[in-house]
C-alpha cells in the first residue's frame, strides 16, 4: 500500500494540517479551518489554540455536555488528573520502574501485537487515550500515521519527548466523548484503560459510541471484567474493607453495546486471568478485517 501521509519532520512529528480533511469542530462537529496558532470553527465560532505543536481540542466534562442528566459521579475530576508534566511523568515512570508493572505493559504489547495483527495494516490509527505513549510502539509499525490524542496536555507532552517510534505521529488534546474527526476517518482506533475510569453506563456507552463513529474498520479497547477473579475477590472482601467497587463491565454487554452500534465483538482476551481483571476486545466492523 503507498503512503498518503507526508514525511514526517525530524522528530518524527507530522503537523495537524496531515489531517486536516478529517477534523472537525469537537463541539458542534463543522469544519474547521487550521491557522497559525489556532484553529477555528467555521460555524459556531469556537477557537482551539495550537501550542507547541500540539493542537488543543479537548472538550472538558462528561455527560452534561451531551445532553444527558449529570450522575452524582461522574469522571469529570479524573479529566484533570495528568494535566500537569510532572503528574504525567510520575504515572509513567511507574510503569517503567516496577517490576509487576513493567511486565504487564509486556503482556500488554503482546496482545495488541495480536489483535492489530488480525486487522492488518492501517493508513491511520487513533490511540486515545495516548496517555504518555506507553503502548503506542508496539502498533505504530503497523500505521502509516498514529494520532496521539488525551485529554491531559501533561501526558501529550511526556509521551513526545520520552517515546519513540520510527511512524509519523501527531499530537492533540481531544477527549473521548467528542472526538474531533469526522465519521469513518481513521482505519481504527485502540482505547486502553480509559473505560475502568467512568463510573457511569452512560460516560461508557458514549465512549464505545465516538470509538466507533470515527473508526472504520476496528475498535481495540480494553474494560474491567465483571467477572474476572480479581473483581469477585474483591466484591467478597468488600464487606470487611470497604474498597469501592470497580467499574466493570461484562463481555457480554460489550458484544451487545457493539452490536447495537453495527459492530461485533470477535475477541476479548484477559491481560491474565490472576493478577489483572482488564479484558483487550478486539472490535470490528463489515470491512474490519483486511
Ligand atoms: C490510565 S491512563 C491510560 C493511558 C494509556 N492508554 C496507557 O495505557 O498507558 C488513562 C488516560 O485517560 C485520560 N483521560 C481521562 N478522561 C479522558 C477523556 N474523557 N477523554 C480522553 N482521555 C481521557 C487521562 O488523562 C489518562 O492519560
Ligand atoms: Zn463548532
């Protein structure tokens, strides 16, 4: 297949124009025009400022910003979590530094390594959220392109200049409840840990719903299983300390939610089937498997 994506520039870093036929305004989903410093919204006005290379489209809140009743608790703190460097750079370098974590994110390369190998190569794939590209490597080589995208600037600015890849990258500010591309504009898109943090059905079923309005071909994205043994211990140890629940779901009810939106659920591996209750699905549509 030949490359429609530019050369990137010497860091390895392909600008937001690359893309520039497939944004769209996070808010009311128009066109958009690139500038300089900002791009701008050619219908309701709005103005996302382009700092250091990196476009900020993120619209911040959950629920309330789509027109459904805010819960009592929703994600909308968590969204502020890694937005200063340092925060970032703490939750990364654990990742790096200890020991059980450092072979999770190995098994976790595996397996993504597996499910982008069912789906073939890919023009463009999303990874939101990046956080600091801690994945990001083990699928970049299968992409022409890699949109790296958080709602947390902090993590946008650790991953850039702690990871590397040889695929062209770009880096936005985006949330997962208003993607800033149009419909069908990315061959895929891979959404690793973000689903155990939303404590509502609603803030999930609008995540899986953007995943796939942008997605052509697959959705990666991982979620806390129900039923995992890690989550049955923990519900049978509740009583005595007092842990809140997880934020489950079953595979079950991500099959139906898929299906519901014109997708089918064809894998779900456990990251282990002891130490970690995360579940990689592995959805596609019609034309998902190349
Ligand atoms: C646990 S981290 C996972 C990051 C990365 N996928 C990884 O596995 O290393 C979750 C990330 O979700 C981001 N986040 C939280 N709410 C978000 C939202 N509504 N849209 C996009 N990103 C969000 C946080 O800033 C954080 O970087
Ligand atoms: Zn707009």
């Amino acid at each position: 297949m030949t490359s429609l994506v530019p050369a990137p520039g010497r860091d390895g870093s392909a600008g937001i124009e690359t893309i520039a036929e497939s944004l769209v305004c996070p808010g009311c989903a128009a066109r958009v025009a690139i500038g300089s410093d900002s791009i701008d919204c050619t219908s309701c006005g709005a103005s996302y400022p382009l700092r250091d290379g990196i476009a900020l489209l993120a619209i911040r809140g959950t629920s309330e910003t789509w027109g459904e009743p805010q819960a009592g608790e929703q994600s909308t703190s968590y969204q502020g979590e890694y937005q200063r460097v340092d925060r970032a750079a703490a939750y990364n370098l654990s990742y790096r530094q200890r020991l059980l974590k450092r072979q999770s994110t190995q098994r976790e390369f595996k397996l993504l390594r597996q499910l982008i190998g069912r789906v073939g190569r890919s023009r463009i794939i999303l990874d939101l959220p990046c956080g600091g590209s801690r994945l990001t490597p083990a699928f970049a080589a299968s992409a022409d392109l890699v949109i790296e995208a958080d709602i947390a600037h902090g993590q946008l600015l650790f991953g850039r200049a702690e990871s590397s890849v040889t695929t062209p990258r770009l880096w936005m500010t985006a949330s997962a409840f208003h993607i800033p591309l149009r419909d069908g504009s990315v061959d895929g898109t891979v959404c690793v840990r973000l689903s155990h943090h939303l404590p509502t059905a609603a803030e999930r079923e609008r995540l899986l719903t953007e995943l796939l309005r942008v997605s052509r071909r697959f959705v990666i994205m991982t979620f806390f299983d129900h039923h995992s043994l890690k989550n049955v211990l923990r519900r049978l140890r509740r009583p005595l300390d007092r842990q809140p629940p997880k934020m489950t779901m079953t595979t079950a009810r991500v099959a139906e939610l898929a299906q519901e939106r014109g997708a089918r659920l064809v894998a779900a591996p456990p990251l282990s089937r002891i130490g970690s209750g995360h579940r990689y699905a592995l959805i596609v549509k019609d034309q998902g498997i190349a």
